[in-house]
C-alpha cells in the first residue's frame, strides 16, 4: 500500500489488489516506528497521521522473574517522533488508502486475490486475479509481489530463499484491559514463559511464545492450564483470563524467517515480508516493509514515468535493501536462538541476566537498541517531491 501511495504520489498508474474485503484483522502487528513516522513526517502527514488514536510508547520495557528493566530508551533518536506509535495495522492501512485517493493514479481493488502469474516471452507481464465476479487477467509493466510471508507471487515466481528457521510461534488473543493495569511494561519473562502485551486502550493484544510446533500440546492440556499459565504470569490478568472460553479467541500465528536470494525477475520484484519474512522481535518487520517501499519508489519511479523497469532497476531495489534485511535478521536470530530458544526451554525461575543488568545501570547504552529498533539499518527518506 505504501508503494502504491508512493508511485501514483509521483503519478504512475497503480493499482493495489487485496484479497481480504477489509484491513480489519488482529495478526498484523502494530508498531509505527520513529523512522516510519520520520517518512510521514517528510511526506507532509504527520500531524494528519497522529490526529489517529494511537498510543506513543517511549521506551522498551520488560519484567524477567520479578525483575523490571528498560532495554530501550527512544527519547534521544533524532527523528521528530521520539516514540514508537502503537496503531492497529488496519487504521494504518486505512489512513494510506484515504491518502492515497487524493491522487488519481492510486487504485485499490478489495476482494481481489492474485492467484497466479501470467509470463510472457520470458518476462512476468501480469496476474491472474480472483474476485467476487470471477476471474480475470490485470497486466502491468510491473508486477510487485507485497503479499505476505505466505506470498503466492514469490512461490509462483519460483524465486530461491533460504529459511533461516525460528525456534517458537505465537498464541495471539485479547484480554480486556482495566485502568489500573497500568501502560507500558512489553515483555513478561519467566520460565518456560514469554508473554507480550500490547496496549490497545480497552483491551491488551497479548501473544504468547511458544516453543514451534508445539500449539497442539498445549491444547491437549486443556484450556483452564492455558489460562494458569497467563495467570501465574501475569498475576492482574487472573481475574479475566477466563474471557478466554473457546480455542477459537486463540489464533495460532507461526513464525517464519527466511529471505529470498533473488528479489526479482523481469517483470516482477518482491518487498516486504514477501522478500523476506521478518520474526516479531523487535516488532521491525512494518518498518522494514515500509523502508522497501520507499527504496523501490525512489528507484522505480522515475524509471516508471518513462516506461518499463529493466532487470538491473530491478536489482538495484535488492542491493540498496540486502543489507538492512540481512543485518536485522541477524539481530533476530541472535535474540531468537540466545535468549528466547534458551526462556523456552528453562525449567528454573529466571533473573534477569546480566547483560540486561548493564542497561539498568547505565541508562545511555538504551539508546543503542532504541536506534536499532526505532530507526533501523540504513533508513530511506522520501526523495521524490
Ligand atoms: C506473530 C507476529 C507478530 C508480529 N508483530 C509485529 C509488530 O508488532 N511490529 C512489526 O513491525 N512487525 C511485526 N511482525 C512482522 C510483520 O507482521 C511483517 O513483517 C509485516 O506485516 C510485513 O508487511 P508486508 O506488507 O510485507 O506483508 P503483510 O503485512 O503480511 O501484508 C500482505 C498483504 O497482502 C495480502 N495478500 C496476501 N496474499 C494475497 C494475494 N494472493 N492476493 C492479494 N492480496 C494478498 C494480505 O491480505 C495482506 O494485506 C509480526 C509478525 C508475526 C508473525
């Protein structure tokens, strides 16, 4: 959506095909970091952008045993949002999309799955789409495969990956959420545990780690031991983990990392979660998506004003991002495998280890992971007027 908004912004015809009728789902994440609020900012939107209900978390925080720490601290980055915004995806969606149609070159059909693509003398030149009416072809002098880690247009492309593996999934459900729960705290650690929560205003986004593969266990165990295990936990939530009464308010979301090796062929350019699928730590992969978009627009877009992107346009998307992707999956995997590998699998009650410690006692070193997580990796910047 954003590299539509940003194309059709510099007055290439686009058009955004959706296969859901709406944005309104819960498993989509909801950070808008410093640097993407950077972009709204640059773009002329910000202040339109947090007129939105969102909440501004400021710092990162956790609680490991009885233990609080602070691991970030965003107040000294130097973007004019020194907060990361917490807005459900769908009224992020919503708000490109109600931006977007100020340009009439910004289209988005709703209901519309791309099922396959249509490859012409060796060259993509369109997809098959699926909706309500049927099926039908829409042609373009670029396909972007944006769709997700489960991205239909990259495994249709056939385009090799590598899968860099995760050791955990995610419960994902909502509890309702009382004034005197209090704001901010993020991560919840103890053994064998891990639970975030995401404040929501009136409820709590709430996902909790668990070891990969192992949903159907723990629905074996039952419900009411799935409750305790939230309670015992978390103990404020004990007098509502029982609004949780059926497995269907506990979605599964399963974790996946991988990247591809080749973003493209001609025609055709995977971004986002697409290219490569991002874990939630850090809760960087909208960032990352949105930074892709932002380097294809600069890259493609010129190119798109005159005609048809060549291959090596192409590649020049996957060279300005590689390294970004693969630096913050590297980041991920060491979290992953070190620390949420090792939570997992303990059986002991857990302090708060002593790398952790370093950042209670001396607070500027939280600026690192708030630089790390808040701006990222080589940060993109609207280019285009
Ligand atoms: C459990 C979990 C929690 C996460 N939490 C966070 C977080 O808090 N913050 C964060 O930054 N990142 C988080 N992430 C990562 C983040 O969700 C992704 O990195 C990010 O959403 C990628 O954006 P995207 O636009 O590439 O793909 P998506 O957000 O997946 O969007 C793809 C879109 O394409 C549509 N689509 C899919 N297939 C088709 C098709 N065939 N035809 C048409 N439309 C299609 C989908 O409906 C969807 O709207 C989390 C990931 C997981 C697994």
């Amino acid at each position: 959506m954003m590299l539509g908004f940003l194309l059709a912004r510099a007055g290439v015809e686009i058009l955004v095909l959706e296969k859901h009728a709406d944005f309104l789902r819960d498993f989509r994440g909801d950070t808008i970091h410093p640097s993407t609020l950077e972009l709204m900012y640059e773009l002329g939107l910000l202040d339109e952008f947090l007129k939105r209900p969102h909440q501004e978390l400021h710092e990162l925080s956790g609680q490991v045993g009885n233990e609080t720490f602070t691991l970030a601290d965003f107040s000294h980055l130097p973007t004019h949002c020194k907060f990361v915004a917490m807005m459900p995806q769908w009224d992020f969606l919503n708000f490109l999309v109600e931006q977007g149609r100020r340009y009439p070159a910004f289209h988005v059909e709703m209901q519309a799955e791309a099922t396959d693509l249509i490859e012409e003398n060796g060259r993509i030149v369109g997809v098959r789409v699926t909706t309500p009416q049927g099926q039908r072809e829409v042609r373009a002098n670029l396909i972007v495969g944006a769709d997700g880690r489960h991205s239909v247009i990259r495994a249709r492309a056939a385009l090799p990956s590598v899968n860099l593996g995760a050791p955990m999934d995610v419960l994902w459900m909502r509890l309702s959420r009382h004034p005197s729960d209090g704001g901010q705290t993020f991560g919840h650690i103890d053994r064998g545990k891990m639970l975030v929560l995401i404040n929501r205003e009136d409820y709590w986004q709430a996902a909790m780690v668990i070891p990969k593969g192992a949903s159907d266990e723990i629905r074996q165990r039952g419900l009411p031991a799935f409750r305790e295990q939230i309670a015992s936990l978390i103990p404020f939530l004990r007098d509502r983990v029982e609004e949780l009464q059926d497995w269907k308010d506990i979605r599964l979301l399963t974790v996946v990392v991988d990247r591809l090796t080749q973003w493209s062929r001609p025609g055709l350019l995977c971004i986002g979660d697409a290219a490569h699928a991002m874990s939630p730590i850090g809760g960087v992969g909208i960032n990352l998506a949105i930074q892709d978009a932002v380097a294809a627009a600069n890259i493609l877009g010129p190119v798109l004003m005159r005609g048809t992107p060549s291959q090596s346009d192409l590649d020049a998307v996957q060279k300005r991002r590689m390294f970004p992707t693969r630096a913050t999956q590297r980041l991920q995997l060491i979290f992953q495998n070190k620390i949420i590998r090792r939570v997992l699998a303990s059986t002991k009650p857990l302090t708060l280890p002593w790398f952790f410690k370093l950042f209670q006692r001396f607070p500027y070193l939280r600026r690192i992971p708030a630089r790390l997580v808040g701006i990222g990796f080589r940060p993109e910047h609207i280019l285009s007027s």
